[in-house]
C-alpha cells in the first residue's frame, strides 16, 4: 500500500470531449477539477479558448483558470508549483484532484516531478536567436535544436519559437543540453493518466464545429475586446490559436474566412503535436475512446485504481 495520495489525469488532444467527461467523473467520484490548460489561465480569454462556462464551473470547484492576465506570462515552474498548491489543497479536503488538460509540458511536467532547470534569461542571445528565425525561418531553428537535441527538439513543436529559443539559450549558456539538466522528483502523489482519444477524421470534424460555434459566440468581439484593453498582439497569450488568427483579420491581413481557415488547420496541427505528448503506445497511459458509455467504464476503472487493483 501506498502512502501517497491519489490524483486522476484526463489527458489528450483538443475537442475530444475532456470538459464534458471530466465534469461527469469528479461530480460522481467527489473530485475538483483543476486545469492543465496554458491558456484557461487568463481573464478574459474565454470564447477562443473553450473555457468551462461559468455554469459548467459552478457545478463543481474548479483551479488554475482566470487566475492571471494575458499580459502575465506562466512559466512551467510557475505552473507546477500553483498546480501542486492546489492539487494539496484538494486532497486536504479528503476530495479527489482530476487534472484536465491538454498542454503536454504542464501535464508531464507536473505528473513526472519535472523542475526546470534556473538558468537566467540572456536577451541578447535571445533577440540574435529570433534574428536568425527571421531571416532563416523558424524550421531552420528548430533544426538546430534537433541537432544539439533530439529528445528536446521532439517535444517542442517548430513553430513555437519562444520555446525554441529557450531551449537553445539554455545550451547556449550551460552547453548541456536541456533534456540533461532537467531535474526530476518524485510528485507527491501516485497518479492514473487517463488519455481520451478518437479517430482524426471525427476529431477533426468535432473540431470544425467547434470554430464555427466559437465565431457564433463572439470570437471577433472577444479578441478585437482584448486589443482594446491594450494587450500586445506579440504577447505569448495572444498567440494562442484562434487569437493569432483573429488579430490578422482585425489587422487587415486575413479575410475572416482566411482567418476560420487557418485556426481550424492549426487546431489540425496542435492535434498532432498533442499526440506526441499523450502517446498511445506509453504504457503508463490508459487510452480510451471518448464514446457513449465511456463514462461508467471509466467510474470503475478508476474506483478499481483507488482500490489499487490497478497499477500507475
């Protein structure tokens, strides 16, 4: 028998159907939710990121959303140690913490007791590095990521430059490569990493009707708001898909239907980066088809866990 506390995880890509389950699960198994999603972070952010609604979050307690401002960026570091508060929190309350989510780095980095190693920030390599993205293009960098380190270079999608470069700035300056010097402790926790999963054609198709309805629901008005309000189109919260795209509409660059256009292809591509994250092969990860009657499987299965009739 284990002395450590229990924590369920319900992981995979974006539009499966995590909100919806995962609210299910902890109101029938005592639970709070607590979310492992970047961009619920922010005030504000609510049409273009599928936030819960307010009545949705009002049927159970719900962590780590509208917890900062767009313009107050979260680290990984930050992230973890808010996430292991309330993860405490929760289980003081004798209650169950489900952490719901998507975003890979905040998952594993809080289930696998990742610490992000403190080396300080060098602007000048910075702004040299995002030169070289410029003139090169942002594959060209993440080709030398790859080169120095493939285990980093595999989890970090190309196009996230101001990753890229950070991973990069971290050789540069330590010259090791990031994946060593990653430190790793033990969570206070033992955890059940459930991943919901669906054929792509009917994701994608989810995912279709989703940006419809997000456009029906005020996407233009809720970005053009945040502009308004002073917040910087190069701010990392406003590169979040759906935001990126709406601003070039708004900026001239992109007819709205353009702008649609792009924000479902790069919800395609977030799909597929996500699967790397939440691979179906990691036997570690308990993969299930988000289908009708998925529910009550999953009730017994994690009751059968919390028995521990079922290993992590």
């Amino acid at each position: 028998m284990t002395s450590r506390e229990p924590l369920v995880a319900i992981l995979g890509p974006t539009a499966v159907g995590k909100t919806q389950l995962s609210l299910r699960l902890a109101s029938r198994l005592e639970g709070e939710i607590i979310s492992a999603d970047s961009r619920l972070l922010y005030r504000g952010m609510d049409i273009g990121t599928a936030k819960p609604t307010p009545e949705q979050r009002s049927l159970l307690p719900h962590h780590l959303i509208d917890v900062t401002e767009p313009d107050q960026p979260w680290s990984l570091a930050t992230f973890r140690t808010a996430a292991l508060e309330a993860i405490e929190a929760v289980q003081a309350r004798g209650r169950l913490p489900f952490l719901v989510g998507g975003t890979g780095q905040y998952v594993r980095g809080t289930l696998e007791g990742w610490s992000p190693p403190p080396i300080p920030k060098d602007d000048s390599l910075r702004r040299e590095l995002e030169a070289f993205a410029a003139a090169n293009g942002q594959a060209a960098l993440h080709a030398r990521l790859v080169e120095i380190d493939p285990e980093t270079g595999a989890r970090i999608d190309s196009r996230n430059v101001r990753r890229v470069v950070r991973a990069l700035e971290i050789f540069e300056l330590t010259q090791r490569r990031p994946s060593e010097i990653r430190a790793r402790t033990q969570p206070p926790f033992r955890s059940l990493k459930i991943v919901l999963s669906l054929p792509r054609p009917e994701l994608y198709s989810r995912i279709d009707q989703r940006v419809e309805a997000m456009l029906a629901a005020g996407l233009v008005e809720e970005v053009r708001g945040l502009l308004a309000r002073g917040y910087s189109p190069e701010l990392p919260a406003m590169s979040a898909i759906g935001y990126k795209q709406i601003v070039s509409h708004l900026h001239g660059r992109a007819t709205l239907e353009q702008a649609m256009g792009e924000i479902r292809r790069a919800s395609r591509r977030l799909v597929r980066h996500q699967s790397n994250w939440f691979r179906s092969d990691d036997p570690t990860n308990h993969v299930y088809e988000a289908r009708p009657g998925v529910e009550d499987e999953l009730v017994e299965v994690i009751q059968r866990w919390l028995r521990e009739e079922i290993v992590e």
